[in-house]
C-alpha cells in the first residue's frame, strides 16, 4: 500500500467558500443574518474529488491519502473564537463526508479552531469530536495563528501542553502546518509554510517537550523545511546548547515528509534523515501545480523522485507505508 500523508481540501465546492465569505461579512457588521454552512450535495464532493485528487492518485499509484481542509484557508489570524469553531466544524464535517464517499481512498486530518493568543479548549473538544466521533487519525496544528507575525509561544511551552495531552491521549500525530500569511514579508507557499517547518524543529532542539512527552508525535511537512539542508547547523547549535544529539533528542518523536518538488531536494533528505523518519507525500492537490518544464512531469509527482532513488525494498517499504501507520495508528483497521 501507498500512502500519502499529505493532501488538502483545495477543490472544495464553491458554496463552502460562499459559506466563508458570509461569515466574515457577517463577522464584520453583525446586522447581516448569521449564515449556516451550504448544504452541498454528495454528487457534487464527488466531482470536486474524482476530477481532481483521487485521478492524480490513481494516475500515479497513491492507494489512500490523508485528507485535510485547505491550509491557506484555516485563517486561524481570524480573531473571533466562536467564528474559528464554526469555520473548523464546517471544514472538518466536510472533509468527514468525503471520507465517508471514498472510504478506500482518504483518510481524515482535522483543522484545530485556533486564534491568535486564544485558549485552546475549543481546539481540543474538536480534536476529540473529530477522532472518537468521525474516525479522524490526526489534526494540522498551527505553531503561529497570528499568520506571519509570531505572536505565539514556541510549541515547547506549557501554552499547548493541554492540546498535546489529548493528542497522546488520543494516540494521533499532529502535522505542523501554518495558514495563511498576513505578513507582507513572507510568501505563504514559499517563505511562510518553510519558515513554519524550520522554526519549529529548532523549538524543538532547545526545549525538552519529548522529555514530557515521550509518545507525542510530530510531523514536519515540505521535507522538513530548511533542516535537511542546515543538518550540520543543527547538530552543531544542539551541541552547543547542551543538548542531545538530534536522533535522541528530536528524531524519536519527529518526522517529515517527502512534499518536495525536485530530485536534488529528495536526494539530500535521504542522504541526511534516516528512512525510519520519512513519510510519503505529496501534497495534493496544494501548492505547486503545473509541469517541471525540465523534466516534463508534474512538480507534485513526488512518487516518481522516490522510484529514482532505488532504495532498498526495506527503506521503500517505511517510505510508503510502514512509517505511516506507525506515525498514525488509527489507519491501521483500513487495511
């Protein structure tokens, strides 16, 4: 089996953006009626889906992928805690029906109703809705709600612990994954998405959450960010700071994926993380589209750098699909 860990809701319906569009009017002058999300018809999340996600992975041999709403449209910057739960709810009971229509195929990830600075209940009691009631096997968590501007402690303070108990308690993984950017400075896809990636692993080596922690599970996404690149820096700063060696400190709890978009990038993740550490993914259908005029494929046909690699049948094997279920153990009954 093949399996993504990594794709979005990018193709939804037009009518849940509509739902969108409404509530932040409303948001923004209260006299306009409340809105209710759009009633969509299953025929018409068929389409989104069979036209789009679910024909690249049969083209390309993905047998199931988990599936989460759009990222860029979490806008968690948004401020409102009840607008943010309602949002969450709607993208996820979305996302849910989707499962439900192509069991084979998709897994769920949910969005967490996060604002910036707020508590975090309302991310856990959705986390929890999402799991035990819909089958979820994890969440996307956004490090900086705020959109570009860090105004969130770093992921090792007690700020998330609460979030972080009802993740192991749960036994599903989080995906570190950021929204959209509000700061003119950082390109969401191509400054603020890596950005994200490389903050947090560095978070990571200077505190001691896996210390609390030991079975919390973390998923760095876009291989990774900067780190594979910087693997020197970052075992020299860990030394220099006191402390552990990155595969004891980090890599027990830690993991990326392969949604990187050229052979050189795929290459140099292999060479530096050990196999056990990498997930397959190719974030579809997200951010880079279109074909690699060098090479003639599709940027996002990341299961072609993988076969370029010819790497042993064990390595291959935790690639696609042993490294998935043991990072999210809630797909192992779809098997």
């Amino acid at each position: 089996m093949i399996i993504d860990c990594h794709g979005h809701y990018t193709t939804a319906p037009a009518p849940h953006g509509a739902y969108r569009a409404a509530q932040l009017a409303h948001l923004s002058d209260p006299t306009l009626p409340p809105p209710a999300p759009a009633a969509i018809p299953d025929d018409a999340i068929r389409e989104s889906v069979e036209t789009t996600q679910l024909r690249l992975m049969r083209e390309r041999g993905v047998d199931l992928m988990i599936f989460s709403p759009q990222a860029s449209a979490m806008a968690h910057h948004v401020a409102d805690p009840a607008v943010a739960l309602d949002w969450a709810r709607a993208c996820n009971d979305l996302v849910h029906r989707v499962v439900r229509l192509f069991p084979a195929n998709f897994a769920a990830a949910c969005q967490l109703p996060q604002v910036p600075g707020g508590p975090l209940d309302d991310a856990v009691a959705e986390l929890r809705r999402c799991v035990e009631e819909l089958g979820f096997v994890g969440c996307n968590l956004n490090p900086d709600p705020s959109g570009g501007h860090w105004t969130s402690p770093p992921l090792t303070d007690p700020y998330w612990f609460a979030l972080f108990e009802e993740l192991v308690a749960l036994d599903v993984p989080a995906m570190v994954h950021v929204s959209a950017s509000r700061n003119p400075s950082f390109h969401a896809l191509g400054a603020h998405y890596l950005n994200a990636d490389t903050s947090v692993f560095m978070q990571l080596v200077e505190g001691d959450l896996f210390a609390r922690f030991p079975t919390l599970r973390l998923v760095i996404p876009h291989g990774g960010g900067a780190v594979p690149y910087h693997w020197g820096r970052y075992r020299g700063l860990a030394a220099r700071l006191g402390r552990p060696p990155l595969g004891e400190h980090v890599m027990r709890n830690v993991w990326f994926d392969t949604a990187v978009y050229h052979q050189a990038g795929i290459d140099l993740l292999y060479r530096v993380v050990d196999a056990g550490n990498i997930l397959f993914a190719s974030e579809l259908h997200g951010a880079v589209r279109g074909v690699d005029p060098e090479t003639g494929h599709a940027w996002d046909d990341t299961l072609r750098y993988i076969d370029n690699l010819a790497l042993p049948a064990e390595a291959r094997a935790k690639t696609l699909e042993t490294n998935a279920l043991r990072v999210y153990p809630r797909l192992t009954p779809r098997r």
